[in-house]
C-alpha cells in the first residue's frame, strides 16, 4: 500500500487526537442553551422559613437565590461558591476569598475577608472563619443571630467535621503543639504534645477524641482521649510495622477501631508473573493491595486486640466482645454477579470461632447486636446474644433497612415488607400494581474494614422514615411516613418527575423540584399535611418550553412482552411537514418520560434531547426487552416494534432516521446496524463490538474476567460461552460488520477500561476491510463517557454534523473528506 494513504488512514482514525478543527455554525442552538435555566443546589432552612437554589446556565453557576417562605423576602447574590443556612434566620454565603454572614429577616449583612475558610458550629448556632494575615492564622468564631465575634485566636491549622459540626484548632507554642475543641461555646485545650498531630477524629459519643501524631523521625503513634477526665488511652503499634496511615473508626458500643496501613516497601522487579487457574484475587495482579494491620481498643477494659491473627482477611468488630470475620475472596470464580462467602463468629475472649452461614450480602443493626444475612435469595437474622438464628420466609426481598431493635422493612417488587422482629412474623405493609417503592434512608452507617460486604445500619431517625411509591407510568409519585407500623401519605406529586428531594428533621417540613418534559423546574415546597406551594418558577414566560411535546407509547414486540417507547417532537412541530428522526437506544428509559431535558453541548456521550429536537429531529427512545435470543436479537425485535407503531405518524421521515447509542445502546446499536435495512446512518460510542472475544478478557475497570458480564449481567446469555457457543456467536456485531451498508461514526475514550477502546479500531478495521464508509474519534486521556468540556463540545458538534449531513443533506466539510474519497 501507498505511503500516503497509510497516512490517511492515520489520520482519520485519529481525527480529534490529532486537533482536526472544523467550522460549526449553531448560532439558533447556541441561544437556545445560553438561556434555559436550570435549578440546582437547593437547600431548605430546619424550620421551614427559608428556601435557597442556584439558578444554573448551560452547566455554569449564575446566581444564588434565598427567598422566605413566609414573606416576599428574597436575596440574590452572584459569583457565590457555596452557601448554608444557620440557625435563627440566618445564613452564611462562601465566596472566593470572603464570606457573608446574612441576617433573612433584617436584611442587615457582614462581609470578612480575606478568608480561607468558614465553617457552622453547635449545630449552626456560631460561625467560624479562617483568616489569613500576613503570616499569621487566625480562628474567629462569632454568634450567629448577631454576628458579634466572640473568639479570636491564632492557630497553626484547624480540623473540621462537618457531619458533627466539629472543630479542633491545633497552635504551636515553643516546642508544643497544643490540640483546642470547641466545646461549650469556647475552645478547650485538651491535649499537648511535642509531635505533629496528622489527624483528629471526634468520637460519636462527643466525648472521646483518637488523635494521630507523627514525630520528628516520621513515627506514627495513635491515642484516645477522654475530654471530661483528660484520661489518654495509648494505642500499641503492631509489631514489625512500618506505619504511613493511621485510621480511626468509632465503633459506637465502647470500642475503636484502628487501621495501621503499612509504608511501601521496594520490591524488586518480577522477572514472571505466575498465574495459576485457582488464582481467585487476580486484582492484586495489576493493582497493589494495601497491607493493613485492623487494631481493636476496648474503653472500658482497657485492652488492646490485633484482629488480624485471626487469620480472615476481614473481622468486623460487633457487641458482646464478639467479631464476625470471613475472607472475601475465598469463593471468587468471576462468574456469579456476587461473591458469596463462609461468615465465621469469632469471640474475641476465648478467641474461638465458628461457621454461622453463607452470605452475598449482610447487614448489622445499629447496636451491632444482629447479623442480617442474605444467601440464594434468602434472608436470615442472627442474634449475637442468644445465636439464635431466625429465617425471613418471604422471596424477592432487597435493600433491608432496620428501623429499629425490632422492626426490619425490606423493599420488594411492587412493595414493602415489613417484618416484626419481636413476634416474628412479617407482612405486606404497601403495596401498588405497576409501582416502585423504596425507601428513602442511607443504608451505610460506617464501614470499618473497608469490605463489600458487610455493611452497619445507621442510626434510625425516632420521627420515622420516608419510603417513595413512584408509578412505572409516571403518573403519580407518594411519599410515605413510616412511624410505629403504621403508613400514612404526606406528598403527593401528580404527572411530573421530582428530584432533589429535602425534608427536616421532624418531617414537618419538605421541598423538592418539579419538572416535566415541557414543564421547566420548579421548586415546590409543603408543611406538614398542607398542600404543596410553588416557591420558584424557571424559565418563567418560556413559551418554547410550554409548547414542547412528547407521546408515551404502550405496545408489543414480537413475542408479546409490554414495552414502552417516549417519542419527543421537533421544536416548532408543524402538520404536514416531514421531519427525520434519531433512535436512541439503551435498556429501559421510558421512567424517565417526566424528566426536564436541559440543552447543552457539555454532554458526555454528545446526545441531547433538548439539542436534537431543537434541530428539528424527532427523537424516539424505546425500551429494551430481553429474552433468550440473546440481547442482540432481543435488541432488533424491540425497535423494529417501536418503529412500527410509529408508522401512523406521516411527519415522520421513514427515509431518514439514525440510530444511536452508548455502551451497552453503543452495542445494541452495532449489532442492529447488521440486522436493519430500517436505518439511514449510525453513531456508537464506547461500545463492545466482539463480545466473543471480550468474554474471555480481564476487564481492568471492574478488575474482574469478563464471564459474569456475559453469563448473569448485562448480556443475560444465562450459560457460558462453552455450554452455549451459539448465543455467543448470533449475538457478536463483528461476526456480521459485513452486512453493514451504512456509514457509522464511532468515538470512544483512549482511556477507556470499561469497554477497551480496541473494540472502536476493530469495528473501524471490519467496516474499512468491507469499504464500508466509517469515521472513528478517538479522544486522548478520556476514559469511558468524555470529561474535558472541550471534547465533550466537540463530539456534541460532530454528533449533530453526521445527523445533519445523512438525515438533512448538509454539506460537512470533516465528513466529506471522508465520503468523498
């Protein structure tokens, strides 16, 4: 072959790393995301009286907005970083450099600077701020209500816990660091040391603090310290440990937990690396472990346990002086989704330990008094004081929560089930045909050992808890209140999508934004059992938003299975003109029909609906249903239904419609582009092409073979590629990329783990062999989805060229280099 046209090649493939600029003209969409505004950052006062948002444009922060609910009282403020409501109407606004304290009733308001820092103290009843002069650190706390200064002090540094509101100043005097916590309205001196303190940790109970210090010679040592007695508890480092890091944990039952992570020691370079068919950690391989000594510390006794000479790789520290431990690596075959393993129960007195059961999953109670543990579907509860060991006997159930000592609520399909510990019995608390429920309360209280398995139950909120029956229509969303067995509704949301939901504490008071496809957000509010107000409305006056138009379709594929497809309108619809179409295509999206589209060309796989019918396209997006033809095949037979209900809509341009996806859509779209004769042009990103190939591959993002990708994941192919080579093989778009007739572009991330770029350069390679008309981007140092802000403009640019160029006729000088060879 030519020289030149091996540098052509070359070229192509490598258009974008190599800067390929090109002239774009969207002056009408420019305009269009210049000004659709978009409400992000919200945040509600405890009491209800205040609600605050940021208005955002095209992705960028433009003005902060604080309005009383009570009042026509508001505040704007622009150039603001952050923001936070204190106590007693008041609130403090971060900017570059300074902040404002601001009073809402009054309006009265305090400027200081320069500052590096601020922080809200006794549950925002003070304020801190850093102050920076000259050389010198200054700590100044002031009242909240007035913003009268009350402390001033110079210190070294200052270590914040903004989930306790907790503040320690560190000040050096002479050869002395001495450790402050601001307690009872002042700051305490409460420990003093000739080290460098690296790290302090506030014990949950507010009384104990662990304290890391590292000495001159690079020594770490960790202590405890009770506040009220200045007793100092010291902590043994393990033996024969170089230690880098040390990590305290509060246990919340009497105990600490320490981790001592070890300094790298140099290896000397592997001439080989040996892997043996048994190796069931091949993470280690590529990524080097950490090697931690997991130290525990009892309060009360004064004793010091080192949990690793138990001999598991985690031990979990739980109440009655008892540890569950287990190795989670021990049963890794890479084929099933999740790793179950042999949990033992370790008494840490007698140092004797037994088998209790298999699991995938665990949960213990905030007391850590109980294990609930979950294994081939089902859940059983095990009680640390009596071993007594109790079965859940229901199927289907997920994601349990304990609200209590006695009362576990697990979410199911369609429903919650509650089950009652103390009786032992369960049942079905709610319950709704065509609905998803959940409940609302973080599961993750702690996670000591750093395992994935087991996690801590956080404390339960006494006022209740919030469970969400959102309709699979999206019809009607219910927010429950959960409260001594008992439900009851307290909002409800008709036809529109929320988000970014807030309530307080006592769940009086709630705020949320509101959207739909042609309704732009709008933050809502409601107290109590009262009907929900209209805070903030954006985009107030936008027709063009009012005049948006979308269609939720219900129909069949071949086989009979319900499917749902969401077809938006071109902007500026009229009847009787044509208009082409986009297919976009990945899993299940029609729950999202309600969502608010906000234009942008800051995207990361360059697909937007708010560009795209701005352009004039309609765009379609039905879901994906899957059966045992394999995903491909199940892929084809879903679109082909949704395009053929489209058939009574005469705007639509049959002649020219595209098909898109991303990752896995990115797949379904290759594999289509071989079975279709329904489509004008194509656009894939990130996406698998040889999934034969693939299957047999480490993936270095999950750090996992690929086999339970294939066999129980996404591809739902149930059966190994040696029990079932002929899903594999008529699934696998490259085995048919010569039945590709039509020009595709491809882009994808150098970077990219997830899907391995060469799986782009394979389709280029395949479509190229057949003098298929193909152009990849390849975009340097992103990894799967574009990051950089100017790779995500270009590939949002590009994507719009290729429609316009197939689906309209427009000239693009990029591709007719391409198409014109």
């Amino acid at each position: 072959m030519k020289a030149t046209k091996l540098r052509h090649i070359f070229y192509i493939v490598f258009l974008v790393a190599n800067n390929f600029s090109f002239a774009q003209d969207r002056e009408h969409l420019k305009k269009i995301i210049a000004t659709t505004e978009n409400i992000g950052a919200t945040k509600m006062s405890e009491n209800g009286n205040w609600s605050g948002w940021r208005k955002f444009y095209d992705g960028e922060a433009d003005t902060l907005v604080i309005k009383s609910n009570t009042s026509k009282t508001s505040y704007r403020r622009t150039k603001a970083l952050d923001y936070q409501f204190l106590t007693k109407n008041t609130a403090l606004v971060n900017y570059v450099g300074k902040v404002e304290w601001l009073d809402l009733n009054s309006g009265r308001h305090l400027e200081i600077q320069p500052i590096l820092n601020s922080y809200s103290l006794s549950d925002g009843d003070y304020f801190a701020v850093l102050v920076k002069q000259e050389n010198q650190k200054k700590i100044v706390v002031y009242k909240s209500d007035t913003a009268t200064k009350i402390v001033e002090m110079s210190v070294d540094r200052v270590i914040y816990n903004s989930k306790q509101n907790s503040l320690f100043a560190i000040q050096r005097v002479n050869e002395s660091n001495y450790l402050l916590l601001w307690k009872d309205d002042n700051f305490r001196k409460i420990y003093q040391t000739a080290d460098e303190m690296e790290l302090v940790v506030e014990g949950l109970d507010k009384r104990h603090i662990a304290i890391v210090a590292k000495s001159k010679l690079e020594e770490r040592k960790a202590i405890l310290l009770d506040v009220e007695t200045q007793k100092v508890h010291t902590i043994q480092n393990p033996k024969d440990f170089q230690t880098k890091l040390i990590v305290p944990t509060d246990l919340d039952m009497g105990k600490w937990q320490f981790n001592f992570f070890e300094k790298d020691k140099e290896e000397k370079q592997k001439i080989v690396d040996v892997w043996y068919s048994d190796d069931n950690i091949l993470q280690e391989k590529h990524t080097k472990q950490d090697h931690i000594a997991h130290v525990l510390y009892d309060l009360k006794s004064g004793s010091q346990t080192n949990l690793n000479t138990y001999n598991f790789e985690r031990v979990i520290p739980v109440a009655y002086d008892k540890a569950i431990a287990y190795n989670t690596s021990e049963n890794e075959d890479y084929i099933k989704p999740n790793v179950e393993v042999d949990l033992h129960l370790i008494d840490l007195k007698s140092n004797q330990s037994k088998f209790i059961t298999k699991a995938i999953t665990g949960l213990v109670d905030e007391d850590a008094t109980k294990l609930l543990s979950c294994e081939d579907g089902r859940w059983s509860l095990y009680n640390f004081l009596n071993n007594e060991v109790t079965k859940i006997n229901k199927e289907g159930l997920t994601n349990p929560k304990f609200v209590d000592s006695s009362t576990i609520l697990f979410e199911m399909e369609n429903g919650i089930w509650s089950c009652d510990l103390q009786h032992k019995v369960g049942n079905l608390l709610l319950y709704k045909q065509n609905a998803e429920l959940k409940i609302l309360q973080d599961n993750k209280y702690f996670n000591a050992s750093g395992n994935v398995i087991i996690e801590r139950s956080v404390k339960h909120n006494p006022n209740g808890i919030i469970i969400e029956q959102r309709d699979t229509d999206n019809s009607q969303t219910i927010l429950h209140l959960f409260k001594n067995d008992k439900t009851k509704p307290i909002v409800k949301i008709e036809g529109n999508s929320y988000r970014n939901l807030l309530f307080n504490k006592n769940f009086t008071q709630f705020q949320w934004v509101e959207e739909n496809h042609n309704v732009a957000p709008k933050l809502m509010r409601q107290t109590g059992a009262k009907s929900s107000k209209t805070v903030y409305v954006s985009n107030a006056g936008s027709n063009r938003i009012r005049s948006l138009k979308k269609e939720v379709y219900s129909y069949q594929n071949d086989r009979g299975q319900k499917i749902r497809g969401i077809l938006y309108y071109p902007l500026h619809f009229q009847s009787g003109e044509k208009y082409p179409m986009i297919v976009y295509i990945y899993e299940k999206l029609s729950k999202n029909s309600n969502d608010f589209t906000v234009p942008t060309l800051k995207d990361q796989i360059g697909f937007n609906i708010h560009n795209l019918i701005s352009e004039g396209y309609f765009v379609f997006i039905p879901d994906i249903v899957y059966d045992n033809r394999g995903p491909g095949l199940s892929a084809v037979a879903c679109v082909h239904a949704g395009l053929n209900v489209l058939l009574n809509i005469k705007e639509i341009d049959t002649d020219n419609i595209g098909l898109t996806g991303f990752s896995f859509g990115g797949y379904e779209t290759n594999f289509i582009a071989t079975k279709s004769n329904r489509f004008k042009t194509y656009i894939s990103g990130g996406s698998l092409v040889d999934t034969v190939s693939d299957y047999f591959l480490y993936n270095y993002h999950w750090r996992s073979l690929n086999y339970s990708r294939y066999e129980t994941k996404q591809f739902r192919h149930d059966q190994s590629f040696f029990e079932n080579r002929a899903i594999y093989f008529e699934n696998n778009p490259l085995y048919s990329a010569d039945k590709i007739k039509k020009p595709m572009l491809l882009f994808t991330g150098t970077d990219d783990k997830n899907v391995p770029w060469d799986n782009t350069v394979k389709l280029y390679s395949a479509l190229r062999r057949n003098k298929a008309k193909v152009i990849a981007l390849f975009y340097p140092n992103e990894a799967h989805g574009l990051i950089n802000k100017d790779a995500q403009i270009d590939l949002s640019l590009r994507t719009l060229d290729w429609w316009d160029y197939f689906l309209k006729g427009k000239k693009k000088e990029w591709i007719d280099k391409e198409l014109n060879k």
